[in-house]
C-alpha cells in the first residue's frame, strides 16, 4: 500500500497514529505501508516522534516503481 504524503502540510500524534496502524494491519496482511513523497513537515513530525525508521519512505517514482509488484 503506497500513501502519498506530498500534500501534508500539518500532520500531529493523531496523523502518526493512524499511519502505525495502517502499517500494523497492513503487516498482519502480509503487505506493507509505502510513504511516498512526504513533506518536510511530515517528516519533521515522525522524526519527533522516532518514528523515521518504522516507514519505508521513498521520495523517488523510480524507487517506488522498483519496489511494487507487476
């Protein structure tokens, strides 16, 4: 599951949770969560938060493209 964030201008504990959750069932399914393109204020938030290692991020469509499935 790839979820762009390239449009996130404010993102709190709230928003944090509901990506750790969303990465929680998606892990649960077998998938993952893919953050795509997030914001500096996002990133700023998960940094915050120490959460920078628990998402794959990708700030590249190539990247991205490598990684889905065809």
């Amino acid at each position: 599951m790839v979820l762009d964030l390239g449009a996130v201008s404010f993102m709190d504990s709230s928003g944090l949770g509901t990506l750790v959750a969303a990465s929680t069932k998606a892990r649960s399914m077998g998938r993952r969560l893919l953050l795509y393109r997030p914001t500096p204020e996002a990133v700023h938030t998960m940094e915050t938060a120490q959460l920078t290692g628990f998402f794959p991020i990708l700030d590249d469509e190539e990247d991205l493209l490598a990684l889905l499935p065809d």
